[in-house]
C-alpha cells in the first residue's frame, strides 16, 4: 500500500470482529500504529499478549481494563493505559459501547492481514 501522510476516521475502512464484537479501523506509518475500536457493550476482549508494545486511551464509554499481574482497573473516557510487549491484558466492557484508540510500536503484522493490507 502506498504510504498515506493523512486519514480520517470518518471515512477509512472499517472492519467488524465477530468475536470479541468490535468495529475497527487503522492508521499507521512504518513504526507506528493508531487503531480505533468501538468495543460492543457486553463484549470480553480476553486475556491475550502480543510482542508489540501498546498504549490505549478511552475515547467514551467505561470498560474494566486487566493487566497480568495486576488488579483490574475501571477506566473511563479519558482514561489511558500500557501493556508492556508480551504482557497479558483482557477488556471487559459492560453497559455502553466503548470506543478506545490504541497505539502500538511496531506495527502489529496481524491487523495489516486483517484488513488485507499485508
């Protein structure tokens, strides 16, 4: 794919997930990744590690953020949170749908495939 200096959220693709029930969409240069998910209310993203590092930040909504070895933390709109690389985390989100933006370094390979851009 041709490199894109500029998106817009309102109108990049999106790509819906079964399971855990989510729309996403992705923006990224060649370290860097931004993804945008609005997370389904009742929707469990479980316990899952990847070998990037990732930082997330809770656009709206509120979900119960749970990192491996640690007590689960309540986050809000506002909120934001690290997962080290390689370190367990799961989401749980309950009432509302919940739209979080995360950032990831390096590029996650697996979302690149995901919406057929590897």
């Amino acid at each position: 794919m041709a490199k894109q200096y500029f998106g817009d959220f309102n109108t990049l693709k999106s790509v819906f997930i079964e399971n855990p029930a989510m729309d996403r969409q992705i923006f990224y240069g060649d370290k860097i990744m931004l993804g945008r998910n609005i997370i389904k209310a009742g929707t469990v993203v479980p316990m899952h590690k990847h070998p990037e590092e990732q930082i997330s930040y809770v656009i709206s909504g509120e979900c119960d953020v749970i990192i491996e070895g640690e007590e689960p933390r309540r986050c809000k709109a506002g909120a934001v949170a690290w997962f080290p690389a390689d370190v367990g985390h799961e989401v749980r989100v309950y009432d509302e749908d919940t739209e979080i933006l995360d950032i990831f370094n390096p590029v996650r390979e697996d979302w690149l495939e995901l919406f057929g851009e590897k």
